[in-house]
C-alpha cells in the first residue's frame, strides 16, 4: 500500500509520544507512522499496545544521536515528515548527570537536522511538501515571579496571585537548569537550519504534561502510586512552586493541528492556563485517590513529607497559548480535575502496567525483543 505520508515520530514509546503516534496512527489510515525509539528506560513500548498491529504502524528500534542509521532510515522509507519528542527530560537526572541530556537533547537533535536536511536536499522536490517539527518545554525560558507569593486570599482572584506575566513566544531563553539548557540548545539549531539551509521547521514549547502513560518518576503518576501504597510523598522546599498543567492528549491534539496548519518557522507555546502550586496539585491527588479507593477522603494528608529543595528550582512557568488559539483555534478540552480525575482513574484501572514499569519488568522485556535489531 502507497500512503499518502511517511512521518517518523521519534521517542514514540515514551509519555508524550506514544499518544502522539496513537493519534496519528488512528487518525490517518493513509499515513505511514514510525515510531523511532531507543527504549531507553523511558520508552515503554506496552503504551502502544492496542495499535501494535496496525498495517500503518512501524516501530523502529534506533538511537536519534546514529546519524548514518537516521538517514538510511529517512531514505529506506521515503520520510517526508518529522515529529522529534525523543529527550531525556528529568530534572533531577540532568543535574546529576548533564552529559546524557547534552548527549540526546542536542547531538540526537542536530543528527536528525543533519538526516533530514540531507536526504531532503537530494530530492528533485526538495523541501516542498516537508516539515521537521521540534517540541520543547517551557522550561527554556527560565522561571516568573509570583504577584502574591504569599498565597491566595478571599478577596484576590488565582489570576492576580499569579500575575499576569506569562512565557510567550517571544520570551527570552533563560534556562537555569541541565534539561532545560540542553532544550534550550537543541531549539537554537533548529532555527539555525531554518535560517541558515532553509530546512521547513516548526517548534512548540509546552507546559508540564499529565495524564496516562506517564513514567512514574514525575510528580503525579509517582504521588499516585505512593498514596495507594502509603509511601511518603516526598514535596521540595514548602510546595510554592506554580507550574502550568496541560493534559497529554490535549497536548497531542495541539501537535496533530500545528504540523498540518502551523506556519514554517514559527513558534508556538501550548499551555493549559492552569496554574497550580504543587503542593495544592498534591492534597488533590491525595483526596482524588482516597475517595476513589473509598477510604476517608483526605485521610492520607500526613504522607506529605517536605524535603529539601531541588537546586536551581524555578518558582514559576506559565505558559500564553493565546497566539495558537488565535491563529488555528486550539485550546485546552480539560479543565484540570476532570483531568486528575480520568488520570487518577486510569492508573488505578492499569495497576498492572504500573507494576510492570515500577519492577522495571517492562524494560527487560523489550530490550531482549529488540535486542540486535
């Protein structure tokens, strides 16, 4: 079958990138979706497993950073069209170990520019017809002030305790932690080979993720285990820190609608406009998850265990996604505790897949399939 598109999605199997490749693959019968992943201990290949046989689905088992597998594969399968969410994308990994995120995030990045500016320039067409879309984080443009740091009262709204000072695209890039610079560097040289080959490109930056799927290292599918569990939930400094939350589907339907209407060379920030500080994210986690297991709701309070704060932990993100709803009309379908509800929902359903990632038995299990190819 001749299909219409063939689109590498690079780190398919992981949080983000599997609902992406999900989306696509379901949505466009007539495109060709590979999925490129490494399956590092992030990438988890039991998130695909209801589209595993779809006749319009390839997995491809390869690390972003081999430039001469990357090509090969670009021209192996007539690849018109990429959409890179490969990363390592853990805060606390990046400070404990920056070489392994300056590794993925800028040489893998800068690989398949190099795979796609090469193969693309070799046909008669060229770049017509191509895109190479970037998706990145807020976290590149460093951190904002609170309007009232000291909380929220009766008598002023969530809006004036946040302020009205938000990342938008033309935010400087300030980054202030090893994640977030080697992000930052990976999204400079995709608008270096814009400018300087003329390579079509789109990069989106986009608020903290949740929903299914989610690694279990990241603040809500982690807290959600350990209050099943009775684990202490471990929260850095007092819990002040605000951060923008955006469901992961609703984050996958923004990048299907920009890779088909965004414009070349722009920039695009996706956002929830849904602040929350962390430690109010986790008392609703706690009585979200008390009442769904039926015990008291709010019973679980005492987990909370404050530890000492992360360095270089940025106070605020927030992201205005405004230009992206002005121009192509996206905006966010959850508000965020219907969204905390399906989430809590889904990972109490899928007490298996959490098992098996938590275990690590996932991880063996597909390395050993995959092993050689």
């Amino acid at each position: 079958m001749k299909f219409k598109r063939n689109i590498i999605i690079t780190g398919g199997a992981g949080f983000i990138g599997s609902h992406v490749v999900r989306l696509f693959v379901n949505k466009y019968p007539d495109y060709h979706i590979f999925n490129l992943d490494k399956l590092t201990y992030a990438g988890n290949l039991a998130n695909l497993k209801d589209i595993e046989h779809k006749p319009n689905y390839t997995f491809i088992k390869a690390d972003i950073c081999d430039f001469d597998k990357v090509l090969e594969i670009m021209r192996q399968y007539q690849v018109d069209g990429m959409i890179h969410l490969a990363a390592e994308s853990h805060v606390d990994r990046s400070i404990k170990d920056p070489f392994t995120f300056a590794r993925t995030n800028v040489m893998g990045t800068l690989s398949l520019l190099q795979a796609a500016k090469l193969y693309w320039e070799s046909l008669p067409e060229k770049y017509d017809g191509k895109l190479f879309y970037h998706i990145s984080t807020d976290e590149v443009y460093g951190a904002l002030e609170l309007t009232h740091p000291e909380g929220i009262k009766s008598e002023i709204s969530a809006h004036e305790v946040y302020g009205d000072d938000f990342f938008r695209e033309s935010t400087k890039y300030t980054p202030h932690s090893p994640y977030s610079a080697s992000k930052a560097s990976s999204d400079h040289f995709v608008r270096a080979f814009h400018d300087t080959y003329g390579l079509p490109v789109i990069v989106t930056n986009c608020s903290n993720n949740y929903g299914p799927y989610q690694f279990p290292e990241k603040l809500i599918p982690l807290f959600i285990n350990n209050i099943c569990q009775r684990k202490p939930l471990p929260v850095y400094g007092k819990g002040e820190n605000v951060r923008d939350w955006l469901y992961v589907e609703d984050h996958a339907r923004a990048i299907d609608l920009i890779f088909h209407q965004g414009k070349i060379a722009e920039t695009y920030n996706i956002g929830g406009f849904n602040e929350w500080k962390n430690i109010d994210i986790v008392k609703v986690l706690i009585r979200t998850v008390d009442r769904l297991l039926g015990r008291k709701e709010g019973e679980d309070m005492d987990l909370i265990t404050f530890v000492t704060d992360r360095a270089g932990h940025d106070l605020r993100y927030a992201i205005d996604s405004s230009k992206l709803h002005r121009e192509l009309g996206w905006k966010p379908s959850l508000q965020f505790e219907e969204g905390i509800e399906k989430t809590v929902r889904w990972y109490l359903d899928n007490q298996e897949w959490l098992n098996h990632v938590t275990s690590g038995d996932y991880l063996k299990y597909y390395q050993e399939m995959y092993q050689g190819r």
